[in-house]
C-alpha cells in the first residue's frame, strides 16, 4: 500500500532530511516511526500525502508515484488519507461537532449526513457528549482525539499521526493511542510516529529513524 525505494529529500545544501529510504507498508499494517527529533519522521509522513516530493527516489501510495503526481490528484490521494498533524489545529471558533464535520462538507456532503457520521466518529474516540463543546474547552488529550475523529470521519484507508501524543500525559496518551489502534483493528492501515518510545505497542512493527536514515527494525 505504501513503498519508498531509495527515498533522498534535502531541504536545502546542508539539510539532508532522508537518506536511502526503502521501506513497505502492508494493508492494515500499524507501523511506527520512532526516532528523535530532527530524525526525518515529519518529512517521511508529509511524503506519503504529496506535502514534500522526493529528491530522489521513489515514494509510491495505492499505486500512485508521489513524485509524479498532479496537483489536480492530491485531493483524490489525500481522500484516502487520515491525517493527523500537528499544524492541523482544530478551529477554535466552533464546535467539537462543527470540526469533525468539516472534511464531509467541504466534499460536498449533505448536512444530516456529516452530522450523523461525525456523531458516530465522535463515538469511536468517545467524546459524543462533548460534541457541542468548544475545543478549548477539552484537554489536550481530547484535543487530540477530535483531531482523530475529524481524520476518520471520511473513512479513510490509511492513518498518519505524527507524534499524537506530544506534549500528553501518559493515561491520555494511552487514550489517543487506544483510539488509533481501534481504527487499526478494523482493517485502517496506521503509521504513527514517536520520540517517546515507551508509547510503542509491542505487537506493531517499529521503524527506528536516526539523522534521517533507517537504524533499525523491529517487527513483532
Ligand atoms: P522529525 O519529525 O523526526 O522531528 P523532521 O522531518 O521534522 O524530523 O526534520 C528532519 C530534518 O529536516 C531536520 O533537520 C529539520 O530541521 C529539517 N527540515 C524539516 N522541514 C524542513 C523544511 N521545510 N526546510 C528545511 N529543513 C527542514
Ligand atoms: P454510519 O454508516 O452510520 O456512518 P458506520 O458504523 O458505518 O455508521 O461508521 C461509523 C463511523 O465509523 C464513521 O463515521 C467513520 O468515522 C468510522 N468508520 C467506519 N469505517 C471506517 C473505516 N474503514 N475507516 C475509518 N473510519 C471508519
């Protein structure tokens, strides 16, 4: 579902983010990227959904080469995605339940419908009864599941959260983890990244990044 083949990206003459990348991600797989800051996990996640472009090398989602690909096809690649991002802030001016139905009503969704599935997202990541909250009313934990819950609504085949549990204490992080790995368990593929090793769950495979290269594999 997702391959890299010898992915190099340089930012600039003295910023190598990625070196010789190959990696493959299988449908339904949950794989995480764990690695310290600056180690390139951003950069791999942003390639995946066309934000960043190879300098070299292949990156190849559903089929498609992301080095190739159209601006016209980056909405229809991103439908796809579930994309958890920490610049994607939620809109402080509105509600829990007016966030998670954005992504359906900009596609064009009737307004019963995105409610009702928006609802149900809400649901999954139990926070239904917080849906007319504003989010600052929410801690940052369920800041952080609504993030996932306005990535899912779509019903994306694959997950991108990157560090979704920075800056979390350890029960909610277990919560936004528990969250994702419930998407997981219904067949969405998950990558996840960290630099907090200890969130890793022991049954997905890791991926150890380090000054942008693979330094290692873990697979359970
Ligand atoms: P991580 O997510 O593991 O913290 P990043 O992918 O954000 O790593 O960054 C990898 C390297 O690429 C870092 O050295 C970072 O400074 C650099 N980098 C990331 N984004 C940019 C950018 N837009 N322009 C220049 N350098 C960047
Ligand atoms: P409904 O058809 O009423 O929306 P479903 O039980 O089919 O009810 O789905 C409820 C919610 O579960 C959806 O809004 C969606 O957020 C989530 N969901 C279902 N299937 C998937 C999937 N494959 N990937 C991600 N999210 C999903």
């Amino acid at each position: 579902m997702i391959a890299f083949e010898h992915v190099n990206k340089q930012y600039s003459a003295d910023a190598m983010a990625l070196r010789d990348i190959s990696l493959s991600v299988a449908k339904g797989e949950l794989v995480f990227l764990a690695g310290p800051s600056g180690a390139g996990k951003s950069t791999l996640l942003k390639m995946i959904a066309a934000m960043e472009r190879p300098s070299s090398g292949k990156v190849i989602v559903n089929g498609q080469d992301i080095g190739k690909i159209k601006p016209a096809g980056v909405p229809f690649l991103r439908r796809n995605l579930g994309l958890i991002f920490q610049q994607q802030r939620l809109l402080t001016d509105r509600s829990i339940l007016a966030n998670v139905m954005l992504p359906l009503l900009v596609t064009g969704a009737p307004k019963a419908q995105a409610e009702q599935r928006a609802r149900a997202a809400l649901d999954k990541v139990g926070l239904l009864e917080r849906a007319p909250a504003l989010p600052l009313a929410l801690s940052g934990g369920e800041q952080q599941r609504v993030a996932i819950a306005r990535a899912i609504v779509n019903r994306p085949q694959i997950i991108l959260a990157d560090e979704p549990t920075a800056n979390l204490d350890r029960a909610s992080a277990d919560k936004v983890l528990d969250a994702l790995k419930a998407f997981h368990s219904v067949g969405v593929t998950c990558l996840i990244s960290t630099h907090d090793e200890q969130i890793i769950e022991s049954a997905a495979r890791v991926i150890h990044l380090q000054q942008g290269r693979i330094t290692g594999t873990e697979s359970p």
